[in-house]
C-alpha cells in the first residue's frame, strides 16, 4: 500500500469503503439530503456565496454530477468500493463529496468514533 500522501482521492474513498462498508448507505442518503437542500434554497445560498475557488453556477454543477451517480448506480454503490469511489471521488467532484464528509461526520456529530476518525485522516487538508 502506498503512503496515505500518495493516496488519490479515489483510493482514499476506497479505502473508505472497504473500511466501513455498513456506513455508506446513510452516507449517500445524507449527501442526497444536503444536495437538494442547497438546491431548493439556491436563491438564498447563491447570495451568501463566498467561495474564491469555485463559481456557485459550479457548485450546483458538482451537486447534480453527485445525484446524478447516485441515482444511476443506487444501491451498487453501497457493496462496491471500487465504483463508489470512481463515481463520487474523481477530478473536482471530489471537492463537493469531501465537503459532505465533513458536514456528515461535524454537523451530523456522527456516533461511530472510528469512522469519524478515519474520515479525519483521509480527507482532512
């Protein structure tokens, strides 16, 4: 195995997975839920806007990019580890997806310690 500074974001998401494959379920669903609440407030969240890396029209891009993959592969994506991680964890997707992990594990204070943790040393800047 590589160094986890040479990991991909892809093999991190594997890793992810494979680690804790029970989690991913709720995972997804929790990413559809943010997802359509950033859209049904698109207004609102377009003014508030502050980030200099992405323009919000992007945003919303990477939102339906990540419903699309969810709802194309549905439950695929909760047994393999390989297409949750190519599908969700690719190029610039992969900056939405990290920003739902750190909402999901902080804002949703997740229960599950160890998942919390490996979140933290996956994808932590």
């Amino acid at each position: 195995m590589k160094p986890l500074e040479e990991l991909t974001n892809v093999e991190k998401a594997r890793l992810l997975h494979q680690l804790f494959p029970e989690e991913i379920p709720a995972l997804l669903q929790y990413i559809e839920g943010v997802s359509q609440s950033i859209q049904e407030r698109a207004p609102q969240e377009r003014a508030a806007w502050t980030n200099g890396s992405f323009s919000f029209d992007c945003w919303l891009s990477l939102i339906s990019d990540s419903q699309r993959s969810i709802r194309h592969y549905g439950n695929r994506l909760h047994s393999n580890s390989r297409l949750f991680a190519d599908q969700l964890f690719d190029g610039y997707l992969a900056v939405y997806m990290v920003h739902c992990l750190t909402l999901y594990i902080r804002i949703r204070k997740h229960p599950r310690q160890k998942f919390v943790a490996a979140i933290d040393l996956l994808f932590a800047p």
